[in-house]
C-alpha cells in the first residue's frame, strides 16, 4: 500500500464506507481501518495530504513554485556570472558576442549542477553514488585544473591539436572543485544523520560501474523513487543539457571540432547525466508515478 505521512484524508468511491469521507484518521489507525472497510482491493483510494492541523499544503512548497523559483535562481545566477566572467581570448578573437553567450550557458550549468548537490535527505540517497563522486570529481577536479592552469600541459595540447587552445573554461574547473567539497561533506552527513538501515555495498569499489547508475539500480530494485529529491535529477539534466552545448558552441566558434574529444571528459559526463537522469525521470514521473 502507498506509504502515509503523519495526517492524511481518505476519501472512497465506495458506499460502504463512512459517511464522513473527509474525516482525518490518525495513521495508528490506518491498518485497522482499511481493512475494516475495504471489501475488494479493487476499491480506489484517494489520498490527500493535509499537515497536522488539517490545513493544506502552503504555496511555497508546492511544486509548482519550487520549480518557478528554482529556474529563476539558476538561469538568474548563471547569467550574471556569464556577463562577469572574461571571455577567453581564442573565442572574443573569432565571436565576442558568442563567446559572452558561452560564458552565460557555462554560469548557467555551474549553478544548475552545482545546486543539484545540495538539497537532499541521507534517507533514500544512494551511498556508493557519494563514494562514486568523491573519486570522480576528484580526478574530474585534477584533469580541468591542468588543462586550465597548468602551461605545459596546455603547450603539448596545443602541439597536439594543430594550435588549438583546449576548451576547458572557468565554470569547468570550479564546478569540479565544489563537487569534491560537497560531497565530502554528503558523506559526512550521511556518517552523522539518520540513514536507516543502508549502507555503502561493497560493490561500490568496482571502478567499472559509473555512479549515476547506483541511483537508476536502486529506483528499479525498490519500485519507487520515493525519498530522492526529483529536483537535483532536474537541475542535473539541465546542466548536462547546457554543458555539452558551451563545448559544442566553443567548438563552433573556433572551427575547431577536436576540442570536443580533446575534452572528452566534459562530453561524455554531459551525455552520462542526460542518459541516466531521463531514466530516473522517467522512473518517477511514469513508471512508478
């Protein structure tokens, strides 16, 4: 049966049930109740929550809005942080207009991506995804910051790529550096708070598995998504989304098309997110409803 919170009403198409089907039962009751006035499980039941006070639910958690806000926040964010990042010198050389819109599509996916490691319960998180990210962003964190800063590696890119200039530009290298931090601090919480009765498996050192596909398993193995925070799945496919358009963009601009494999590793995560948030989506909004 769907799980209950605290207070709840419910309401039958049935008239076998109680003439008040608006009348709120305390959820010590529910078992007894049901079974006391179900006669086929075909009955349809209909659930409303309410908090505890019998008052409905108030507007600045409703989905709707966390949804309008949440957009704001990161489109709002992410352009202002593109207007006042400098535009690399190989794309204001061919385009300045169309490496400032690059700037903007990078500050947008940094705040989306970046953001969609914050709100989340140590409840229904999947702990060999943390375990995953700390040895991914670590080494993701390590590979834009030698691209980014480091002169002889960008020397022997460029020997390599006919001149080119690698695109790994600033919204790369410090969404990888916060990635490490918060999920360091993920897996701190999750050493301190609530975590029922999981763990991390001993699975999770099998390097051969990538970490998005920890939370996918664990939806499809339980039959429901329930205590994922849908939104972080949202902002993540959004950063995927405009992480490989700036590469792709970049590209464009300097007619240079290698920088997508010379950047492979922000290609390939891009697609990685995208592949792996849409059947987790598809998981919560159709399969399982």
């Amino acid at each position: 049966r769907p799980y209950i919170s605290s207070m709840t009403r419910l309401v039958r198409n049935d008239l076998s049930y109680p003439a008040d089907k608006n009348a709120v039962v305390d959820t010590t009751t529910i078992p007894s109740s049901i079974n006391a006035y179900t006669s086929s499980e075909e009955a349809p039941l209909l659930i409303q929550a309410v908090d505890r006070t019998g008052a409905s639910e108030k507007w600045w958690k409703k989905e709707s809005f966390i949804l309008l806000a949440g957009s704001l926040l990161v489109f709002g964010s992410g352009t202002v942080i593109g207007f006042l990042t400098p535009v690399p010198s190989d794309l204001k050389k061919e385009s300045y207009t169309l490496g400032r819109l690059s700037n903007v599509f990078g500050g947008i996916y940094f705040f989306a991506w970046s953001i969609s490691f914050w709100p989340q319960s140590t409840i229904g998180l999947s702990y060999d995804y943390q375990v995953y990210n700390i040895i991914g962003y670590t080494a993701y964190s390590i590979f834009n910051s030698l691209f980014f800063w480091s002169g002889p590696v960008q020397r022997e890119y460029e020997r390599h790529h006919h001149g080119h200039k690698n695109q790994v530009q600033a919204s790369d290298v410090f969404f990888a550096l916060h990635g490490v931090a918060v999920t360091i601090l993920i897996c701190i919480q999750i050493m301190i708070y609530e975590r029922g009765s999981q763990r991390v498996s001993i699975f999770c050192w099998d390097l051969t598995q990538r970490s998005t596909s920890t939370d996918t398993f664990c939806g499809f193995h339980s039959k429901s998504t329930q205590g994922m925070n849908i939104h972080n799945f949202l902002l993540d496919f959004l950063g995927g989304v405009l992480s490989i358009t700036q590469l792709t963009m970049d590209s464009a601009i300097t007619h240079d098309w290698s920088a997508i494999s010379g950047d492979a590793a922000k290609f390939g995560l891009g697609v990685i997110a995208m592949v792996f948030d849409t059947m987790i989506l598809f998981q919560h909004y159709i399969l399982y409803n």
